[in-house]
C-alpha cells in the first residue's frame, strides 16, 4: 500500500527492469490493484485508500516493517538505478558470504534488500 503508488510502480519499473502485468484505476486515475514481476517474482501494489482504513500505506505506518530481498544478477547497477530514483543507500555495497549485497529504502519508504548470488549458487 503505498500513497502514491503511480510513483512506486514507476520506482520498480526503473530499478528493477519491472513488467507491469495489470493495472486497475478508479474513475480518478488512482491505482487500486496493480500486478508487475521482476523476474519470475510477481508482486502486487496498491493506492492508500480512505474507504479501506484498514488498508494503510507505508507512509501512513512511518515506515515499512516488510523488508523485500532479491537475488539479481547485477547488485552494483541496481543500487546505482535505485539511489538515482531517489532511494536512499542505507546497507552499502559490499561482498558477503552469500554474494554481493547492499541494502535500501525507496523514496515510499519500503526496504529492498539486493543480492548476486554466489556463482556456486547460479543454475
């Protein structure tokens, strides 16, 4: 849930190379439900809501208690996409017993967590 999620799809489209596979809008515009994989991970997103108060976006919380990791294979120019997009390096690039990683916040405030695995690892 995000308060703008027009902006949260066009962030994981930018960094991540992200396809957006559907997108329902109200008579407004608004995103209510929009569906998009990266890679062969499909996720979902929404637009914070009034008439779902139950509903809250990330904002809304302060912050995001989900954090998403991903196995990529190109950690260094995904984290250069993501802080270009306006997400802020909080884990720096560094190489870690199970592959290259580093950590971020987007601008919505969600955690992504990005990782190359070990060529051991790689199919």
């Amino acid at each position: 849930m995000y308060r703008n999620a027009a902006g949260a799809l066009d962030f994981v489209k930018a960094v991540f190379g992200a396809v957006e596979r559907m997108c329902s809008k109200d008579d407004h515009g608004v995103i209510r439900h929009a569906e998009f994989t990266i890679g062969d991970s499909t996720f979902m997103l929404s637009q914070e809501n009034k008439d779902f108060p139950e509903l809250r976006s990330i904002e809304a919380f302060g912050g995001s208690p989900v954090h998403v990791f991903l196995y990529l294979d190109d950690v260094d120019a995904v984290a250069a996409k993501a802080v270009k997009a306006g997400a802020t390096l909080k884990y720096p690039l560094e190489d870690k017993p199970y592959g290259r990683s580093c950590g971020f916040i987007d601008p919505f405030g969600l955690i992504w967590w990005v990782s190359s695995p070990l060529a051991e690892a790689k199919p």
